[in-house]
C-alpha cells in the first residue's frame, strides 16, 4: 500500500465532466489499495477571471484582499471534487490550505511554505477518507492567520510539499500533455516525449518558461527527494519520472526557506580567451565554435555580453592543458572574422591565465534575488573582482584571479554556512539519453544593460544588491570583457535579463543609481527571446555549442548574448525570432519524434 499525493491543473478540472473524470482516476487509485491525498487548482481560466475582476475594481488592488479573493477559487473545485468521490462511494473531505496545515510566510501573493502540520491529515487517512486539498494557499504564522497563496503555478508548490511533510511514496502531478516533452508541443507538435529527467535539468527548463512544473516544485522535489512523475489527465500513459540523487536528510522546518546554498565549488584548472571586436551579425559564434569543435577543443563557459556599436566580445574558459590549442584556434579564425586583413584591432585575442571559477550551487537560488548579490558583496568584501559571471537557475559562477581563489571560497563558505564537501551533481541519465535533453523558449524576459560600470571589487554587489532590495529577481548576468578607459578608471558594461514585468521599475532605479555613481547609461531592450539548450550529458561535448550557433546563423538569427553553465546554453536573440530559433535548434538536434501531440483546449 503506498500513500501517493495526486495533482490535478486547472484544465484537468475545468468543468463537472472533467471534475468526475478525476473522481473516477481516483477512485481507481484508491482500489488499487493506495492511500491518497489530491490537489488541485482552481478551474478552468477561474483565477484569470477573478484577477480581472478585482482589476476592475482597482489598478493596483491590496495583496491582502487578492489573497483573500484568489484563495476562493480553489474552494469551489475542492467542495466539487470532494462531492463526486462521494457519490460514487469514496469516502472523501475537501480543506483548505489552512486545515490542512500549510503554514507560510506573511508575504501575501508570493509566500513561501514554513512548515506543514500533517496530524490533521494523517487521521482522516487512517480513516480511509481521500483528501481533497485547495492547491496554490496557505495560512500565515503567528497570531494573525492570514490566508496567503504562492503565487501563479503554486499547487505545483503544494503537492510536492505535501509530498514531502507525509513522506509519500511519489507525487504525481497530472497536466494536460502526456509528460515533459523536448519542448513545447504547441510550437513543435512532434516534440518527443522523456521517460526520464533530473531534477537539476528539470529546474532549467521550468524556469526557463516550460509551464508543466513550477520550479519551486522541482526545488522541493530535489532537496527533499521526493519521487515526481508527470502524467497526462486524459490517458493512462507513463508520463515522465522527474529523478534527484539522494540528498543529506532536510528538517521539515522552514521547508521552503532552508540555506539556499548547499556548496561551494571552484577550479583552479582554468585559462580564458577572449576575441575582441567581432562583427555583430549572424554567423560569428558558429564560425568560431565550429572551428573549435572541428578541432576537439572541450570549452566550459561561454560568454558574449550586450553590442558595443556594430561588434561585440566573445569569451571562453578552458582547462590550462589545452590553453595552447584553443589560442592557436582562435588566432587561426582571428582573420577570418575581420572587415578586411588591415583591421587589426578587430577580432582580437586576449588570453590570460591564472584564473579561476567559484562557483555557489544549490535548488533554493530560484527566484530570491538576494542570493547572487550575497555572493558578489562576499567577494568584494573580500577584495576579490569578478572578471566573468555566469548564471544558471541551481549556480552562479564567477571567475577571479587564482591568487583569489582561496580567499574567495573561504569568504564565501563562512556566509553561506557551508562546511561540507560539495555534493554531487544531480547528473544520473539514462543510458540512451542524449546530450542535450530539451529547448526551452521565454518570451517574457527584457535585457538591461548598464554601460561603464567601474572595473574594480564591490560594483555587481552595489548592482545587484539594489536590485534584490526591490526583490526584482536578475536572470541570466553577463560582464563584458572589453574595457573602457574613462577618467583614468578601467571600466566594464553588465548585461542581464529580468522578468519584463519588472523592467521598468529596474531601469527608472538604475538610471538614478547610474547618476549617483558615475555610471554610463542604463539601456533596456523589452523586445528579445531567451532560448536555451537543457541537458546533464553536454559537458565534454565540444560540438553541442556549436551545432546551436550553426542552426540559429543558417537561419540568420542574430546572437545577441551567450550565457553557459554546465548543462544550459542560452542564447538571446530578437523578439520576432525566437520561435523560429526554438524550433530550428529543437530540429537541429534531431529531437523530434514521429508522433504529434495535440494539447487539449
């Protein structure tokens, strides 16, 4: 007998058809000698409707009063549900987040889940009943008992936690495809379908725009090892096993509020590469890392940061032992990237060696932008400058000077409380997976620049650090490497993409922080496509960087930015292209399978 916790979307319950067809899936699974607590959502389009409402009645309507109005839709499909198992003979009583104990933070509209109280829960199993949970809420701490919700994708959030406070057997969240597809099947209808994905690729691909889990989810799911599988509604399917290595046992206190860093990594191995003043057009990075790959050469992060006129920089880290190899590289492909044979000063290579990369991991990053400027102000305040930043949803990367390598990772161990060895990689692929497991789109990002920001310890911290006081939550980062020399002072651009929702907040801040502080301008550009390449097996794969570059510059999509970590490559390019470039990459790396999915209305 196994204790499973069921999750149903909005779609799966969107009408009193669909409502007794999940009663009838779960009455299945309760004869099958299970135990079973069900969450869901509210029906349908029901939260669009009432946030249309109270946008009505106010432009901008109080977060307590939105808790209080948004937290009813769930009721209705809980009560609805709730009376269907029972009038087909299955004992069954619908709560909500409150009675069944999910205690959260006092942040209405985005709280996070302190602790969940399961004796309630466990009674009502013990009796053979079905729980039947509003998804999305909870109750606050303290005295007051304020209702609160996770914010959009929160039932997700709801039913991997409860998964985890039970101790159940697996989670089975339960959506309107078949499982986690290689990409979204409503732009790619022959996107395949995975049997199996970790948790740390899983965590990329949530966040980067695939809806079929919430990232908060996965991050659960990853720290506390809870079993996840994702199913369709509609058939019997296997769906897709979400898979984590097995982590040091967690409290179940502040369960969503535990160190958000489990270690501290570096490599002191490491030289980098620069090529200065390349054409900005399509074509320049898969003619460089063609001619990388063509020659075997294995690169670790890869940057390009925001135009400087009509060129840009591209830099690559690679291990010392082939630092001679990928310079010759890079001198041979030099010439080939200049206007004419005369434009010395274009496309020029910079290397320097003793660098190194720390780098900060862990699942508990996701969506608190406070903890990549924790990082960057340790540094600085350890009087130790950031040459390259990379960022990717479960590490931060920064390469420094060696010489700072060890003062780095004993600054940063000492804030982040770690004193551990790093932990493993959450790398376990089945034997037939491919390098490069999905493609992922987002069409909500703006990129923000910041030119001419003073070379030297402490500025991504003053950068960052403002920007995680208005809890604005910075995605990809990039450094230039070309520098300005202005007033004596050497200086660098810093690029980024936040959520466009919150990008003109950022830019009225930043302009004012650029006037106080000497900065150059402040650019933003809410008209770009993130799109990236997800998977565990890239890393020692020279031609998966380029085989993207090669796709997009066939197509003549223009790279605006690069951004690497071990398993993502991302890619930001024009609004208007990015749908094309998702589905040229997702065919370029032969993902495509033979069936066609229909995603239900």
């Amino acid at each position: 007998m196994s204790l499973i916790v069921q999750k149903y979307g909005g779609s799966s319950v969107g009408s009193v058809d669909r409502i007794q067809a999940v009663a009838q899936r779960v009455y299945k699974t309760v004869k099958a000698g299970n135990s079973l607590v069900v969450v869901v959502s509210a029906m349908g389009k029901t939260t669009d409707g009432l946030v249309k409402l109270a946008n009505e009645i106010s432009p901008n309507p109080n977060r307590r009063e939105m808790d209080m109005l948004l937290s009813t839709g769930e009721q209705v499909t809980i009560a609805l549900l709730s009376m269907a198992l029972q009038e087909i003979g299955q004992p069954a009583i619908s709560m909500t987040g409150a009675q069944v104990g999910i205690v959260t933070e006092a942040q209405h509209t985005r709280a996070r889940i302190l602790r969940i109280e399961t004796d309630r829960m466990e009674r009502h199993l013990q009796d053979g009943k079905v729980i039947v949970v509003a998804g999305f809420q909870g109750i606050s701490n303290g005295t007051e008992l304020e209702i609160t919700t996770l914010g959009r994708g929160g039932s997700d959030t709801s039913a991997v936690a409860l998964a985890a406070a039970l101790r159940a057997d697996f989670c089975e969240i339960y959506t309107d495809v078949p499982g986690i597809l290689t990409t979204d099947p409503r732009l790619v209808p022959e996107a395949q379908l995975m049997e199996e994905i970790t948790c740390d690729e899983m965590l990329e691909l949530a966040s980067l725009g695939a809806k079929v889990l919430h990232p908060r989810a996965v991050e659960i799911a990853r720290n506390y090892g809870v079993p996840l599988v994702v199913r369709s509604s509609w058939t019997d399917a296997p769906g897709t096993w979400v898979t984590s290595t097995k982590q040091p046992e967690r409290p179940l206190v502040d369960l969503e509020l535990a160190r958000p860093v489990d270690a501290i990594e570096f490599d002191t191995n490491q030289a980098k590469v620069a090529l200065l003043r390349v054409p900005d057009k399509p074509g320049v990075a898969s003619r460089l890392f063609g001619e990388i790959s063509h020659q075997n050469v294995d690169v670790d992060l890869i940057i390009q940061s925001i135009h400087d006129g009509n060129s840009n920089d591209i830099a690559f880290t690679v291990m010392t032992s082939i630092l001679k190899k990928a310079e010759a590289v890079a001198d041979a492909i030099a010439p080939v990237l200049r206007s004419s044979p005369t434009k010395s000063d274009e496309a020029e290579v910079l290397v320097e060696e003793n660098i190194a990369k720390v780098s900060i991991v862990g699942a508990g990053m996701i969506g608190r932008p406070g903890v990549a400027a924790k990082m960057f102000a340790t540094l600085a305040a350890a009087g130790v400058n950031i040459q390259m930043i990379s960022t990717s949803e479960v590490k931060v990367s920064c390469v420094v000077d060696a010489k700072d390598c060890d003062r780095a990772v004993a600054s940063l161990s000492q804030v982040f409380e770690i004193n551990t060895s790093p932990l493993p990689s959450d790398s376990s692929l089945p034997a037939a997976a491919s390098a490069v497991r999905g493609v992922a789109l987002d069409l909500n990002q703006a990129r923000m620049a910041i030119r001419h920001i003073p070379d030297k310890p402490g500025m991504a911290a003053q950068l960052f650090g403002l920007l995680a006081q208005h809890n604005i939550s910075v995605d990809t980062i990039i450094q230039s490497q070309r520098c300005h020399i202005i007033d004596g002072l050497p200086r660098r651009d810093i690029a980024f993409t936040v959520a466009r929702i919150d990008s003109e907040q950022a830019k009225t801040m930043l302009t004012q922080a650029a006037i106080q502080h000497g900065w150059g301008e402040v650019i933003l550009d809410s008209a770009i496509a993130k799109v990236s390449i997800v998977g565990s097996g890239m890393e020692g794969q020279p031609g998966i960087a380029a085989k993207m570059f090669a796709a997009l510059a066939h197509h003549k999509i223009n790279i605006q930015m690069i951004a690497t970590s071990e398993i993502k490559i991302t890619c930001v390019v024009e609004q208007e292209q990015g749908v094309k470039a998702l589905q040229v990459i997702h065919e370029a790396f032969g993902l495509a399978g033979s069936e066609k999915f229909v995603v239900p209305a």
